[in-house]
C-alpha cells in the first residue's frame, strides 16, 4: 500500500512553546486514522504543516510523495479546519462550488457532495440561514468535493448530533473504500469505537500512542473492576478476602488486571460468603483515552 501522508520525525516550536516534538506518523490509501489529544496537544499544528501554511524547525513531511506545502503536494489534499466560515450571501452550492474549481474539481460534483453530507435540500440556501450543524456539513463538502488523495478534518464532528456522527463515519467509511486516505482530529474515543482503525495519540506535542483501538486499550493495562454484592451482609468478609473498597453496606469492588479477571471470578464462586450478584466493568474508552492522554504512562521530560 503507498503511504498518503508520510510524517517523519517533526517538530515545531513558537517562540518558547514546543508544540510539535518528533512526531512520526504514517497513513496509506484507504486508512482512516483518528487523531486525539487535549486542547493545546499539537493537533491544528501538526494539520497546518502538513497543509504548508507554516514550517516545521524539523523533520520531514511527505504527501502522496511530494513535499508538504509543495503546489503537488496542496492538489492532492483536503481540509476541513476547526472553525468553518463562509460568506454568508453565498449558498451552500454556490460555496461547494467555488471550492470544486479552486480544486479543479467539475462544478456538477458539488451537488453530489453536497447530498453525501445531507444539505441536498438547503442546497440552493444561503448559507447565512444555515444552523451550526449544517454549517459543519457544508464545511464537509467543501472538503470531499472532487474525491481528495488525503483528507485532513480538524474536529469535524464538532456541532454534529449523534445521528449525524454517525451518517458522517459512514461517509468517510466510504471514501476511504474508494482510496482516500484520511486523518481526523477528535476529542473523545468513545466516539470512534468501531469507526477508526487506527488511533493517534498526541500529548504535549508527543505521539504517545498509535494503533489499533484494541491494541491502545490493552497496551494501557487499566484494571478491569469488578463488583460483588453480597447477601446476608457477607461484604465485609469478601473485602477482607478480596481487598478492593467498599462500596455501600452490600458491595464491594475489586480491581483487578485483565488476565486476572477469570481467576478472581473463579475464586469468587468457590468463596464461601454468599454472593447475590457480580457486574464486571471493563475500562471505558475515556479511561484509556485519560491514559493516555493525561500521560501517566510517559515520564515527564523537560529537557
Ligand atoms: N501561531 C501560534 N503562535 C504561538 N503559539 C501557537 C500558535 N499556534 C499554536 N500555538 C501553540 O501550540 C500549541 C498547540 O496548539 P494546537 O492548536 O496545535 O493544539 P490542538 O491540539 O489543535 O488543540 P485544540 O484541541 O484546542 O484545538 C498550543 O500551546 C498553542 O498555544
Ligand atoms: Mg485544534
């Protein structure tokens, strides 16, 4: 597979704060890769140098083999930046449109686009008129208009409600099925369960993560909870066999690793104490995102 976006090694800083610190990542045709971290992580940065409307003091930048900024490297991406505005006489197609000819688009892919994204109705609107969510769907079209090689989407599900989060993952779904390579910034993993293949990580300008979800949430290790309830109050002799807190008069709950799950459950059946119910929790994709995100699992470094 050839890699759309090829990021190596980058960094960035502006003035005495380091935004980007030696960050790789790659993304092939047909991937989609998700791109998480707080406010002020890095993501817009790492989004504008690709774009080439500012340098990186180092590293190297690649997209479809050209040089990031370079005027090949501009024709073969779209972007969807964080806050989209346009002119508000214009309509919505009128707005596609404009775009599909600056990318050397066909004029006519703009009604297309523009019914991809749910706006064929409001189409021949001013976009003045339009509601947040719609403006945010504009912005969409003016980014897929013309079947972009790599489409970059800075929070692009921001002022979407969740049905049309979900509209929107299946859209992308389907550029990527027809080859274009896509990164999208986001703000929550929970969001992209079963909707991203891949997930990036940035911390304070550091990658800190990058791979299959499933992967993240193991490689963080987070304890899986479980919680016991006891009958005929036997929960302070669970606690005092399993450990764990308790969690009113009737439950206790106990941490435990993944792999130590089943023994613990094992050990909860053959306990003697009487036992009403058991609820097993699994860390939520938050935690994992907290994890990482919030970086206890990466040494502070100052240097
Ligand atoms: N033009 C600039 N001048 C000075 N500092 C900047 C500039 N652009 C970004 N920064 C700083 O770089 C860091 C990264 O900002 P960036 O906008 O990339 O974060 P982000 O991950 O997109 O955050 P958010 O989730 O809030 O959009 C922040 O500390 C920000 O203040
Ligand atoms: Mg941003």
């Amino acid at each position: 597979m050839s890699k759309r976006i090829e990021i190596a090694s980058v960094s960035k800083r502006f003035g005495r704060v380091e935004a980007l610190r030696d960050v790789s990542l790659a993304v092939e045709a047909g991937e989609v890769v998700a791109l998480l971290g707080h406010n002020g992580a890095g993501k817009t940065t790492l989004f504008r140098i690709m774009l080439g409307f500012i340098r990186a003091n180092g590293g190297t930048l690649s997209i479809c083999g050209e040089i990031a900024g370079s005027a090949a490297a501009r024709r073969a991406i779209s972007y969807l930046p964080e806050s989209v505005a346009f002119p508000k006489m214009l309509t919505g197609r009128e707005v596609v449109e404009l775009y599909a000819t600056l990318k050397g688009a066909a004029r006519g892919d703009a009604g297309k686009a523009l019914e991809q994204v749910g706006l064929a109705e409001a189409a021949d609107r001013r976009c003045g008129t339009y509601s947040k969510g719609m403006r945010q769907r504009l912005g969409l079209a003016q980014a897929i208009v013309g079947q972009p090689k790599v489409l970059l989407l800075d929070e692009p599900t921001s002022g979407l409600d969740p049905v049309s989060r979900g509209e929107f993952y299946e859209l992308i779904a389907g550029l990527a099925r027809s080859g274009t390579a896509v990164l999208l910034s986001s703000h929550g993993l929970s969001e992209l369960e079963a909707r991203a293949e891949r997930v990036a990580i940035l911390r304070k300008g550091r990658l800190v993560a990058d791979g299959p979800l499933a992967a993240l949430q193991k490689s963080a290790g987070l304890p899986t909870r479980i919680r016991v309830r006891s009958t005929a109050g036997g929960a302070a002799d669970i606690h005092q066999r399993f450990g764990g807190r308790r969690i009113n008069g009737a439950s206790v709950e106990i941490a435990c690793a993944g792999e130590e799950k089943m023994p613990v459950l094992a050990a909860l059946h053959a306990a003697p104490e009487p036992v009403a119910d058991i609820e097993v929790m699994p860390p939520t994709l938050d935690e994992v995102y907290r994890y990482y995100s919030l970086g206890s699992n990466v040494e502070e470094d100052r240097s």
